[in-house]
C-alpha cells in the first residue's frame, strides 16, 4: 500500500507543526532549501526514447511520445494530470501509460466530454486525462517530493507447485510474478504468469485466451524449443525472443504485464532476413547488461535488442559460425557483463555493451583444444570464494580470455561422476539443457529422463556434500534450472510435464523455507516512471523492518539492495538490520540504485516455526506521478507544419483548483529538402562553472557558483555536492545571490583543514560531469583589538581579514589575504553514527534538516537531530 507522509488529518497537523519548525530551521542555517509552493510540471516529446529539444524537426509517420509529470502540492486532493495533442499528433491505439492506481479518460471533442473507454477509431482522440481522487501529498523539498511507503510483503512460497497448463521449458520474473513462454508453438506466443506466493494464475493472464478480461495468448509468432523471454523492471516489459510468422523476421515482441490483461506493445525486427521459418531457428534467450540475446540458427546469427532505443543493438546481429540449422544446439549464457554464444564447434564471448568480443583469445573452436563436437549449455566457472572466474564446457573449462585451464582450482563441474556416467547417454542435455551456478556451486540435469539434479562445489571441487539430487520426485523430464534473482539460495526449474518448482541450492530439499527471503517491490513503494524516464527517486532517506509475522525467529536477519538488473549494489550487500530500528539510507546513491531497485530482506537460523511476512517502511524524497501518451506524426496537407499547440496541465485541488500548463513544439518534417529531419537531442546539463569558496570560520565554508552555459534542454531540477571523491553525492539547492550567482555552506568541517569539494548538476535527462574546487577552513579566528574612543565607549577593530580560495575550473587558485596555517588533509565527510552498520557518509544539512524537523514532528520514522546540524537514526 503505498501512501503520504501525511495520509491521515493527524498527521496533516504535525506536517503544519514540522513546516514551522522548518522556518526556524531556515532562520538558524540559511542553507537554500525551500519549500516549493506550486508543483513542478515536466513536459517532454520522445522518439525512441530519446528526448527531444524544442526545435526539432522529425520526420512525418515517426512515433513520438508525449510525457508529463508533476509534483503535487501538498496536502489531500483530487489530482489531473492531462495531456492535449495538436492535429500532428495522431493518437495510437492503446497508447496510454497512466501513474499506477490513476483513471485513464479519452476526449475527442477537445475536453469538451470524457469517456473511459478508448474510442474507436483511435486516432480520433483529442485529449487524454488521468486523475486521482483524494490523493494526500507530503512537502516538496529542493524540487523533491517526500514520499512514504508502509508495506506489508509476504514471504515467497517455501514450496512452489505451479502447473503452467501447458508445455513450458525455463522461468523468469517481474517483482510478484513467476513467468513464462510455452516452448515449441508455430502460431502464438503464451506468456504464462504465476504468483510467487501462491503458485495460482495472475490477475488478467490465460495463456490459452486470446482476448477478453483474462488473456496472454499473442497469435501471429512463434515461441522456439527452448521459448524464453526477460523482463525490464524498470518497464514492466516483457520481452519474448520470437520470430514474426507474417514475414518469416526473428525479433522480439513486447508485452507489458503492469495490465490485466497484459498488453502488446509491439514487435520489433533484429534482422532483415526473412527465411526463420520454423520454431526450431530460435534458441533460448538471456537478458545480460540490459539487454536480451539470442540465436537464429536458420543464418548463424546472434541477435540482441536494446530496450532503451527499441531496436536492435548497434553491432548486431553477429555472424557466428558452426551452427547446423537442423539442430538447436546453439546455447546464449549470460556471465555478469559478458554473454557467451555457443555452436556445434565453436564458444564466444562478447561485451553486452558493445557487442565487442572479450579481451583474450575468443572465440575457441573445440577442435583447437581436441575437444568433442557435442554442444552442452555452458555453466559458469567459479573460485573457492564463488567468484566468476570462467566458464566450462561437455570437455573442459576456459578462463575468462579463453585459455584452457585444468588441474587444482579448475575441476570441471562435468566431471561429477554420476552426472558424467548418465549425461554421456543423455543428447537432450546438449539440446534442451540449461544449467546454472549461483552460491558457490553448479547444477546440472539429466534433460527428458527421471528428473535428477546434479550439485558440484567449487570449494571443495566435488559433488556437494548431503544434496539430494532428486527435489521433487514427482515432477519428472526437467528443462532448465535457474537461480532466484532475489535470493541466490533457492533455484528454480521448469520440466516438460508443465511443472515449475523449486529447490533450495545447499540441500537440494524441495523448499527454500531454511533461507526464505522477502522482497520490497518497487510497485510497492515508489510511482512508477516507465514513460520518458525512470528517475522516479531523488533521494534515499530511512528504511525500517517494522515487524514480522508468524511464529518463526530468524536469528540473523540481513538487508541486500539489487538495482534494476537483479545487481547486487556495491556496499549494500548482507548488511546487518534489527527489526524495528530505522535506516538512515542517504548513502544509497540514486545513480546506482536507480529509482526501481529491490530491497531483499534474507532471514537465516529461522526457528520456533515460520515467518510468513514482514511490514517494511521506506522513505525517500522523489518526483511526481507521470502520464504518456505514443502519437505518430501527420502533417496532412501542410508542409512543415509547426506542432506547437501540444500541452500539458496539471489540476490539483488542494487549497482551491489551480492548473498548471506547459507547451512543447516540433517541425513535422514533410520534404527532406524543405525541413530535414534534424533531432535535436536532450542531454544532461553541462557543469556549474566558477566555483568560488570563502570562509571565516574554523568549521564553515560558503561555496558560490555559476549556473551551467547550458541545460540540455531540459531545466536544472537540482545540484549536487561530494566531497569523496565522487563516492557520494548529496542535495543542496542554493541560494540565488542578488548578482545571479548561487550560493550553499558546508559546515561541521575540522579547523585549518582542506576540502576537495565537486559539484554538478542534473535535469530530466541525468546529471553533469563535475567540477571541482578546494575549500579551506581558518586554523584560528581573526583576531581583535579594542581602542577607548570615550570612557563609556568601545570599538571593536578586525585586524585579520577572512580568508578567500577561488577556484577556477579546471584549475584550482588558492589567494589568502591573512595567514592562517593551512593543513593539508585527505578529502573526508563528517560520518553520522549509524547503528546497526549501514554505509550512511555526509553533510546532508539542506535535504536532511527539513526532513529531520518533519521526523521530529512524528511525521515518518523516528530520527534525532543532533549537533552539529546532523541528523542520526535512533537505535
């Protein structure tokens, strides 16, 4: 349940009696934070998820996207974000993406009346609005909202007997949902969906219905013999690998499963060759560094698909060889940022990225190294410390530049002997086979036969002490086995009987309830910003384990963050947590995170019974809900056309209505000589320029500086400072001077001490590169002298000026007019305690002091301010 800061009239009254305490705050350390009294209303036009400048000229028939978001004004009401196209903009069907929870209405007569349903024909639509009654709102800080969540998340199911109702070969998941494509279909795609915790069909999919209330059947593709797909949880995409019967193209079909029923959002080709003819052509497909790969053995060819331009990826596809097309032994293997390709006769291995091969000697023919030409689905190799160091093979085993490795350290997980004596006889595992490795060790499966799951240790280099190699004896013929993206210690599988289920990764046992782990969603707790943007948070603030349910007791309990892409975030892994202490979280950096990560909650040493959920409040600061709209330009009979009549209003009815409008313009390019398309692009904002820093204290510093010379395109919406480096980055919005200049202060510094303090800025697109500048603290005060004018006056005379650095990017000038002793100091950040240990690094006065006085209110989890003007959590 995701709510305000403020939801109920109580806690309106003590946000009333924070903003007073906030004043005071402003009148003790006039740092720059303000108060916003009317939202921020962000406006953008897209193509292909690319930002558009005003100016542009795109081509007529291209698809355009219009986004608009705004902050709301504090407080409980009706809320309408709406958007109006110009004639050039031509509305497509089923086009609206809404904020989650929000009433999507259509107009066709300029707002004049409003239907719920979308009118047919489509293109017909004028107007389209999403609104939200009673919404209650917190405070806007520095162009940030504050948010606060309260959810109550149950623990997965320990067991899972899912039946897909059809014939389903892998897994893969979104949040609550256990996916997947039934393998080995000429006509349609069946996305099957099953929740975590129950194992029953999602809300709105069938994947035997084609339409109607409850449906995930997609007709007109073809799902492979090992069909698979990937979910963007930043979108709530789903990506099947497919091939299009119409015209015989592989590619990808989109489907958004954030609806019920889930929606089709588009195919996309990723190659021009039309002769993939047969399901067989398509080999499984992976997600790696953000994007999904895939094999069509019909041309030799690995395909990937880039989500972020919706197009094939720049260098693909790749041509491979030693493919035979009558066969589907081609394996895709993600490792980390690396994905490995594999054929009849030879192993690659290229950079997600950019699609170059791996440093080293790829890619290996088998013949080179006297191996045989049967092909077996790769399976990472691992040191004794379960790091990633290679991979290995039917034969043998590779370090990560393709140099064979045997002996001590690179046992090969194929050599298990039971698995080895049984897969020899076994073709389907080269063909149908998918093994894993994740928790130190690696799990290979006899394909099509008596289900048996074989267990290898790399730190012991043998088979896995105590594994029970049959988890589920029931379910027979497995498929392919793959890791829990959200807790490492529980694999799935998926068998040729329908079946989906699970074992935990150190017993085998067929229940991963001796480690369970419970997931903070990112629908659960933050608005959804999957339109032009996916910067939905600003600022990390608290998280608290408030309570669990059940009768178990964990007897360690430890917090992990994974962002988007299931990546454990560096420093924020098994990190120790109480239930009931709050979490100072404002060293997580929202540039790695992102605004959509999962907060994994791993409880170990459960006794006295289970644990069957928990009540987790996570606060942050953030932006506002967001409404998109795909257009596709028509000019008509003009010939570049202007569309300048698109805009955006924002209705809030807190305090009496107030409407808020922006406008944004394109050229509809008609004629490549008359207006050629010319896209002016969006881009992050370039640095603030001119630093200049003062002191005339032992503790504190002012810092002045320019705006940048250049937005991007998009407005500033807020600086940051760092003074690690770089580690982390934290808020301030300044002051503006009465020479236009702006201006913050740091504080809590150490006497006659010198800072490297960088600074950037950010808008809608992302942040500047930095600019930096030294600051020096005095080593002692000025000192004073005191004449007598008259026996009952004094004058009190400076005789030591204030010391001044200039800084002047890129280089550094140091002018000092006293002469005080400058110590020269490694670049550090004053460190509020946190108890348990969480990374928590700053000097977050202007974000943390507004939101300290709220705390303090009783508004949000409990913190204490203490002095220094910085804020602790409470133990």
């Amino acid at each position: 349940m995701h709510k305000f800061l403020n939801r109920t009239t109580r806690r309106s009254t003590k946000i009333a009696g924070a903003i007073a305490a906030i004043s005071l705050l402003f009148t003790l350390y006039p740092t720059g934070v303000q108060a916003a009294d009317a939202p921020g209303v962000e406006f953008n036009l897209s193509v292909a998820g690319t930002l558009l400048r005003d100016g542009s000229t795109v081509n007529q028939g291209t698809t355009v996207k219009v986004g608009s978001s705004s902050l709301l004004k504090e407080g409980t009401g009706d809320r309408e974000l709406r958007v109006k196209l110009d004639p050039g903009l031509v509305y497509q069907t089923g086009g609206v993406t809404a904020p989650e929870g929000w009433t999507i209405q259509y107009s066709i007569n300029n707002g004049t009346s409003w239907v719920s349903s979308e009118p047919s024909p489509a293109s017909g639509v004028t107007d389209v609005r999403a609104t939200k009654t009673a919404l209650t709102a917190g405070p806007i800080v520095s162009g940030s909202q504050i948010f606060s969540s309260e959810t109550v998340a149950p623990i997965p199911a320990s067991t899972f007997t899912g039946s897909t109702g059809g014939d389903g070969w892998d897994v893969f998941f979104y949040e609550s949902y256990v996916l997947n494509i039934f393998h080995h279909e000429s006509n349609a795609i069946k996305l099957n969906c099953l929740l975590r915790s129950t194992g029953t069909l999602c809300p709105g999919f069938d994947p035997t219905q084609t339409s109607g209330a409850n449906f995930s059947q997609f007709s007109g593709y073809r799902a492979g013999d090992r069909a698979g797909g990937w979910a963007l949880t930043t979108t709530g995409k789903v990506y099947a690998f497919t091939e299009q019967t119409s015209t015989n193209t592989p590619g990808v079909l989109c489907i958004n499963v954030t609806t019920a029923p889930p929606i089709n959002c588009g195919f996309v080709a990723l190659d021009t060759t039309t002769n993939v003819n047969a399901y067989s052509y398509l080999s499984n497909a992976e997600g790696a560094g953000g994007r999904l790969f895939g094999i069509e053995t019909a041309n030799n060819k690995l395909l990937c698909f880039d989500p972020t331009t919706n197009a094939k990826c720049a260098n693909s596809p790749i041509a491979l060889t030693g493919t035979t097309s009558a066969t589907t032994k081609a394996h895709v293997y993600p490792l980390g940022d690396k994905v490995f390709a594999s054929t009849d006769t030879n192993l690659y291995c290229y950079e997600s990225s950019t699609l170059a091969a791996c440093a080293g000697a790829w890619p290996v023919s088998y013949s080179s190294l006297s191996w045989t030409a049967q092909n077996i689905s790769p399976v990472a190799h691992m040191n004794s410390t379960g790091t990633i160091n290679g991979v290995c093979m039917w034969n043998g085993c590779l370090d990560l530049t393709g140099a064979a490795r045997t002996g001590a350290g690179w046992v090969n997980p194929h050599s298990i002997t039971t698995w080895s004596t049984n897969a020899g006889t076994n073709g389907s595992s080269g063909q149908y086979g998918r093994f894993e490795a994740t928790s130190g060790r690696a799990y290979l499966q006899l394909v099509l036969t008596t289900q048996k799951i074989f267990c290898f240790d790399y730190a012991t280099e043998s088979a896995c002490a105590g594994f029970n190699t049959i988890p589920r004896s029931a379910d027979n013929q497995t498929y392919a086995v793959r890791a829990d993206p959200n807790n490492p210690g529980c694999v799935w599988y998926n068998t040729n009987g329908g079946k989906i289920g699970l074992f935990d990764a150190y017993t085998g046992d067929p229940t991963c309830a001796g480690n369970p782990v419970i997931t903070l969603q990112p629908s659960s707790f933050a608005p959804r910003y999957a339109c032009s943007t996916t910067r939905g948070v600003d600022e990390w603030t608290l998280v608290k384990l408030k309570s669990l349910a059940g009768t178990g007791t964990a007897s360690a309990i430890k917090l992990t963050v994974r962002d988007p892409l299931g990546n454990a975030v560096a420093g924020w892994t098994d990190r120790a947590v109480t239930i009931g202490a709050s979490y100072d979280m404002t060293g997580l950096d929202v540039g790695t995170s992102g605004s959509r990560p999962t907060f994994n909650f791993a409880f170990t040493g459960v006794t006295g019974g289970t644990i069957t959920s928990a009540t987790v409040s996570l606060d942050y600061m953030g932006k506002g809900p967001e409404l998109c709209v795909n257009t596709v330009l028509s000019a008509g009979a003009s010939v570049c056309p202007v569309v300048s009549g698109t805009t955006t209003t924002f209705i809030d009815s807190v305090g009496g209505s107030s409407t808020y409008t922006k406008s944004r313009s394109l050229t509809i390019g008609t004629n490549p000589v008359a207006c050629a398309e010319s896209i002016r692009v969006m881009a992050v904002p370039g640095p603030p320029r001119n630093p200049v820093s003062t002191s005339d204290s032992l503790s504190a510093v002012k810092i002045v500086y320019e705006t940048p010379s250049d937005d991007g395109g998009s407005p500033i919406l807020e600086y940051k400072y760092s003074m690690d480096n770089g580690s982390t980055w934290l808020t301030v919005n300044p002051t503006v001077r009465s020479d236009g200049k702006l201006e913050f202060s740091l504080s809590s510094l150490t006497a006659a001490s010198t800072y490297a303090v960088k600074i950037l800025a950010t808008n809608a697109i992302g942040r500047s590169t930095s600019v930096t500048t030294s600051v020096t603290t005095l080593a002692t005060l000025p000192t004073t002298t005191t004449s007598t004018v008259a026996p009952t006056t004094t004058t009190t005379t400076t005789v030591a000026p204030k010391a001044v650095v200039v800084a002047a990017a890129p280089v550094v000038t140091t002018t000092t007019t006293a002469a005080p002793v400058v110590v020269a100091q490694a670049v550090r950040q004053p460190t509020p305690v946190v108890v348990p240990k969480l990374p928590v690094t700053g000097l977050q006065e202007s974000l943390r002091l507004v939101y300290v006085a709220l705390a303090l209110m009783g508004v949000g989890s409990t913190v204490v301010a203490t002095n220094r003007r910085r804020v602790r959590t409470r133990l």
